[in-house]
C-alpha cells in the first residue's frame, strides 16, 4: 500500500468532482408543502400522439406479416398452383 501521511489521492479527487447535493434530491422537513412543479410547454405532443399510435398498432403490424410469411411460404410450397408458371407459354 501507498501511505503517504493518510492521504488517498483517489478519496482527494472523488471530493473534488462530486457533485453538490441537488435541492430537489434533499428531504423535505415534515410539514412543508412540496414546491411546485415548474410548467412544462406541450411542444412534443403530436410526436407523443404518434407514438402512442405507433406503439397501438405494433401487434396488428406483427400479425400482418406473420399472415403475409405464413401465406407466402404456403404459396412457394405448393408447386401445382398454376401461379408459378403463368408466363411459360407451354401450352
């Protein structure tokens, strides 16, 4: 170990850049009303409504395409269709 008189030079740099203690982050005395919440402008508030649309609507897009990859896979399995080969002109 380093002991130079008690002195830790990490414990001496952690205190340098420790941040104060935040008023909003102290405990309030009992009794005293909490402050007020500062007003905050609805500037997002069409981006929050799409994204709530979005976030709505995920599962139908999901069960749309596993429909469309179920649906898909049927079609390429089935070679007797009659779709694959509608341009050959084997006829």
């Amino acid at each position: 170990m380093n002991d130079k008189g008690g002195e830790d030079p990490t414990a001496d740099f952690l205190a340098e850049v420790r941040p104060e203690e935040t008023p909003w982050r102290t405990e309030r005395p009992p009794g005293e009303e909490a402050p007020e919440r500062a007003e905050r402008p609805e500037k997002w508030g069409r981006a929050k409504a799409a994204g709530r649309a979005a976030a709505q609507a995920a599962p139908y897009v999901q069960a749309a395409a596993l429909a469309t990859w179920i649906v898909s896979g049927t079609l390429d399995d089935s070679g007797d269709s009659g779709f694959g080969d509608l341009g050959s002109g084997d006829a």
